[in-house]
C-alpha cells in the first residue's frame, strides 16, 4: 500500500488548452493512472506537477 497521497485538492477542472488540472497541475493520464502508480513514479508526478503550478504562477505575474 502507498503511502503517498493523492495532490487532489476537489478542483477537478481541466484547461482545454493544455490538458492540465488547474487545482493540482496533473494531465488526465496521471490522475486516472495515480492508483496504480509506484511511489517512484507517484513522486515523479509530484515533481512535474509542482514544476507545472509554479510554471503557471510564474507566467501569470
């Protein structure tokens, strides 16, 4: 069993441009995948989820 929770923050809301959840920054393939994910792999989608929010923060200043 993971011990890594889920980044869903219940704002499931997917941007039509870029395929990215505007509440925790993953595709469509990474949240439907996300249980069947290894931790390495989970912690990988966290890395590139955050490099994405903060992209996305970055570019709305």
């Amino acid at each position: 069993m993971s011990t890594i929770e889920s980044p869903c923050v219940d704002i499931c809301q997917l941007n039509p441009n870029t395929g990215i959840c505007t509440g925790c920054f993953r595709t469509m393939d990474e949240i439907s995948l996300w249980i069947e994910l290894s931790d390495d792999e989970k912690q990988e989608v966290l890395r590139l989820a955050k490099e994405r929010g903060l992209k996305i923060f970055s570019d709305n200043c």
